[in-house]
C-alpha cells in the first residue's frame, strides 16, 4: 500500500517527511539519460529516496521522496512528491520495492500534465 501525505497538513508532513529520509536507512534510485550512450553527458531525469521508517523489521514501511525534471516531451513541469509504502515484506527482491514506488511515482506524475 502506498500513501500519499494528505494537503490539511502538508507543511508539518514534509517537514517530518524530510527529517525521516535523511535519518533512516535509504536508498537512492537516480534515472539518467545518457544522450548517444555518452555518460560524460549524463543528467538525472528522476529521483527516488526510499527511507525505511519501521527499525527494518520483516514487513516494513518506507517513507519516499520522488522528483522528476521538467519534462519537455511530455510537457511536464518538474516536481516531487512525498508518501509511504506501507507493510512491505522485507524477504523480496529489492526490485520489488521500487516496482512499488515507480508504480505510485507514475500516477504522481501523472497529476502533473
């Protein structure tokens, strides 16, 4: 499940969001484009921080902070968002965790067009 902060208290919760990313154990996901495979062009076109905010017990919940840059194809702004992943089962993939995060980072931005 995943949770996206609610606007009544907005401020407080990403105040409280960003105290949490930069404390608990994290992880970083960074997506770049390499313009012809070039890396020394490289630019980060999103960004995922994945903070588990439950002592890494077995099913944990995450706090996540996701951004992406404006976006000329798709005629989006840049923008982040803050939410959770709550009650994900430690004892997968990793990759399982960030299927999670694109999924609900993708209807984030979809909320931007």
């Amino acid at each position: 499940m995943i949770r996206r902060y609610g606007k009544k208290n907005k401020d407080a919760n990403q105040s409280t969001q960003h105290a949490l990313l930069s404390e608990a154990q994290m992880l970083h996901v960074k997506i770049e484009v390499w313009p012809g495979g070039d890396q020394a062009r490289a630019r980060a076109i999103a960004i995922a921080n994945i903070a588990n905010i439950s002592d890494l017990s077995e099913v944990s919940d995450y706090a996540i902070r996701v951004t992406e840059a404006q976006n000329p194809i798709a005629g989006t702004p840049p923008w982040t968002r803050d939410g959770h992943v709550l009650r994900h089962e430690r004892n997968t993939s990793v990759w399982k965790l960030i299927a999670k995060v694109a999924a609900w980072a993708a209807e984030e931005a979809a909320k931007t067009t």
